[in-house]
C-alpha cells in the first residue's frame, strides 16, 4: 500500500515547467486577477515568455511589461501588453469597435469588450505586418494579454517621438507617411495616429498601439484618416517648421484627389 501510495504521489508532482509558472505568477499575486492570470499562463505554457521584469509603460486602459523571451522566439525580450479588465475606458470606445464588420457580433460587456480589443490590436498588428509597415510584430495573445516584439536598443525600450525626437525629422515624416500609405493599400487605418504613438529606434519610426485602428469597411475610417494626417502634420509643423498640405498628403496615401474640411 505505501508502495502504491508514492507512485499517486509521484505523478501529481508537478513538472519542473509547470513549477516555474507557478512560482512566476506568484511574483504577480495581488497584482493581476485571476482570469489575467490565467491568460498569462497561456503564454508562458507556449514558450512566449519565460519571465516578467518590469513595468515599462502604464496607461488608462493597459500595462506595458518588458519580459525574458521563451524558447519559441528567437530574441532576448518581449512586450507583454495587459489590457485592464477593471477599467471603464473601453466603453468610450465602443466606436471603434462597433463599426468594424471584423466584430459585428461581440457582446458589449466589460470582458468581452477588453478581450475583443486586445484581439482586434493583434490582428490590426498582423496586417501591419502583412503590409511591410514598421510595427512591433505580434506574437500571440489570449484574452486580455497581449505578447509583441520588444522595439529597443541592448534592453533599453526605445522612446516615442514626443519625448525622443528624431535627428532627422524630413526623413522620418515621410517613412510615416510611407507607411500610412501601405496601411491603407491593405485597407488599414490607424485612428490614433500621434507623435505619443510612434517610437524612434535611432531614426527610425516604429508605429504602436493599434487597438483603435480599423478596416477601410469601418462608416468612420476616412475621417479617421483624415485626422491621423492632420495630427501628424500638426506635430511636425509646430516642433520642426516641416509644412505640408493635409490634402497632398491624403492624395498620396490613398492615391485619390480629395477635398479636406
């Protein structure tokens, strides 16, 4: 019988990754709950993420975590974005969701909503990347959590445009627009275009947060892309005197002529 007994015993101990897991989320205990949890434990079960480190950004609606890779990914760190399951700010945004034919189903309760827009941010994410355009490339995502390419230099997570700047200023307006354009050649628009939402490795311009973007089939997605130029002109007009016409602009990331209000 005690011989019996140890072989039950045996095989309920858990496996050494399993143990890990366990003792990584412990980290997190009173921080995260529990489905927010669980969500996290997806991702470190499918070798995305191997560890946390540290909060990098925290926002109204989301953190931001910089983590170890697993050993499915190929670099050394990854984001892990953690979409608030507590937070009331999704209802605001509803627009952004409601007209998208990608999710004409979607229940509007608070989880559903959080969920809906961390899963909306991924596929946004993957036709950004579809389109060659210079986004984070996403990894994967389950429920409210979020994993995507770590944009950095030797572990430093790189600065947005706001508060980096960029050495070259021409250049860098004009790969913005170059992949706006290829955003809306694969029927993509951003809906929260801003120099807050552009990180500058070196003098390159990486565009993030996608949660707001949406299809060409979106009733609202030509004024939304009317007001993406208008709010990166406006950046680049104030701190760089860079002047360029809205309606040129426009002309040229959608290859029509149209008249700007």
């Amino acid at each position: 019988m005690v011989f019996m007994a140890r072989r039950v015993s045996r095989r309920k101990e858990p496996s050494r990754e399993k143990h890990m897991i366990k003792e990584q989320l412990k980290i997190e205990e009173g921080v995260f709950e529990n489905r927010t949890m669980m969500n996290l434990s997806r991702v470190f079960t499918h070798n995305i993420a191997s560890r946390l480190l540290f909060l990098t950004a925290k926002g109204k609606e989301a953190d931001v975590y910089i983590a170890e890779s697993g050993t499915r990914l190929d670099s050394d760190l990854v984001i892990l974005k953690i979409f608030r399951i507590e937070t009331s700010h999704f209802f605001k945004r509803d627009l952004y969701i409601k007209g998208d034919p990608r999710f004409e189903k979607i229940k509007l309760n608070q989880l559903s909503i959080v969920n809906t827009w961390c899963k909306k941010e991924y596929g946004n994410l993957k036709l950004a990347e579809i389109a060659g355009v210079r986004a984070p490339k996403p990894y994967y995502f389950s429920g409210n959590v979020l994993a995507m390419e770590f944009i950095g230099t030797d572990g430093v997570p790189a600065g947005t445009l706001k508060n980096a700047g960029t050495p070259n200023p021409k250049k860098t307006l004009e790969m913005v627009i170059d992949d706006m354009g290829r955003m809306y050649r694969n029927e993509l628009v951003h809906a929260d275009m801003s120099e807050y939402n552009i990180l500058m490795k070196g003098d390159t311009p990486y565009i993030i947060d996608f949660g707001q973007a949406v299809v060409l089939g979106h009733p609202s997605a030509m004024r939304f892309l009317e007001r993406d130029v208008g709010v990166i002109l406006q950046f680049f007009k104030k701190m760089y005197g860079i002047d360029q016409d809205s309606r040129e602009v426009l002309e040229r990331i959608t290859g029509q002529q149209r008249t700007v209000d």
